[in-house]
C-alpha cells in the first residue's frame, strides 16, 4: 500500500543532544511538509521541499534543519537550540505543490524530552 | 494574511446526532477548503475537500459547502457513530507564494453510545 512512514511513534531527547524524525513516502509525491503540533493548536508549517535538493522554511523553522536527497525521504533533525520541542511532530506529502491537491499525513512521531 | 477560525471544542454529542462544526476563514485570492480528521494518536486524514465556490465536498456521510458570501466552509453529518469521536480541523490551501496550508485550531468531538 502507498502512504507515509514516520520513525519512530515516539523519541526521546536529552539536553544538548539533537534528534533526526525519519518520513519516507511511496506516493511518488513531488512536495513534502513538515508540522509540529501542540495540544489544543493546529498544525503549524516547519519546513517543506517542492522538489529533490530544495527547501523553505515555514513558519518556525529556527531550531530545526531538513534534507531532501532523495525524493522519497524527507528527514527533520531536531537541534539543541530548539528549546521547547516536546510536541508531534507531522510529516505530509502531495502530488504537487499546488492549491487544490491534498496533503496525505504519515501517523506522525511524539517526542518528548527526557 | 490566511487565517481559519472554528467552532471552539469540545463537542459532545449521543449517538445518531446532527453534527455541525462550524468554519470561517481569511483568505487572499480563491483558496481550497479542506476538512482534516484526526484520530487519538494518529496523523491527519483527509475527509473532504472543495476547490471552488459553490463546490460541496462529500465523504462517509460527512459534507461542506463552498460559501464565497459567507467565506464558510461548515462540516455537517446527519448521524454520528462514536467512531466519528476524533479531531476535526478545517484548512485552507491559497495560490499564495508558498501554497502554504493553514489550519484552524481543531475542534474535538467526542460521541457517547
């Protein structure tokens, strides 16, 4: 079946120490978006990539860094600067980067902080 | 810039109730609408969609309308099952420089038998 990966369900994070949320996408999908979700908010933009070798930032991307090298994978590392991280964090992906296409969700990965 | 305000949570309801989550959004330009699910511990699921004025999105019972006048996008189901119990978030999508999509804050249904 085609759909979103996220790994793993849950991580944790000591002081200092950065993380990478791992989200893999069989859809052939060219766009690919990062949210960080916090209880009784919507999602809110970190990052996304139209395509391989390219990404913007959204709208709180400070503490946090991407990659896309491959088109599938689309990796978010959690630095030690990003001081309130406990959240979940959402991957997404759609066909294009355009306004009437969809975006599909991965189950997304909790990270909290030890 | 784009915003989208729901109904504040959260909602109860009993079993083959009428449900209606209300939605209105700030948009520049003619954005897409989009109603998102999401179940206790899981991501996103999209349940319906509209790309224009006037379009209603439909899917497992579930629909909204397109209103352009109004700028509202309201969710309505005619009978809700406790497996409906989830969050619901609307969201819009606009030809902006980033196509960024924009969510309202979510609104929390839960069904009791």
């Amino acid at each position: 079946d085609g759909g979103i990966t996220q790994s793993p369900k849950y991580l944790f994070r000591k002081e200092g120490q950065n993380v990478t949320l791992s989200c893999e996408q069989n859809l052939n999908h060219d766009a690919m978006y990062w949210y960080r979700q916090d209880p009784g908010q919507g999602l809110r933009l970190i990052y996304y990539s139209q395509i391989v070798n390219d990404f913007q930032k959204g709208d709180i991307a400070e503490g946090y860094s991407v990659s896309r090298e491959k088109k599938e994978s689309f990796p978010l590392t959690v630095t030690s600067a990003q001081k309130n991280p406990t959240a979940f964090y959402l991957c997404a992906s759609s066909i294009q980067d355009t306004p009437n296409q969809p975006q599909h969700f991965g189950d997304g990965t909790r990270l909290s902080i030890l | 810039g784009n915003s989208v305000t729901q109904m504040e949570g959260p909602v109860t309801l009993s079993e083959e109730a009428f449900l209606t989550i209300n939605c209105t959004y700030t948009a520049t330009g003619y954005p897409s609408l989009f109603w998102y699910v999401q179940y206790p511990g899981e991501g996103l699921q999209l349940l319906l969609k509209a790309t224009k004025a006037d379009d209603k999105g439909s899917n497992k019972g579930s629909e909204a309308t397109y209103r352009k006048e109004t700028t509202s996008f309201h969710l309505e189901k005619g009978s809700v099952q406790v497996s409906d119990s989830a969050v619901y978030f609307c969201a819009l999508r606009d030809g902006g420089s980033n196509y960024k999509l924009t969510f309202g804050k979510g609104t929390l249904l839960t069904v009791n038998p």
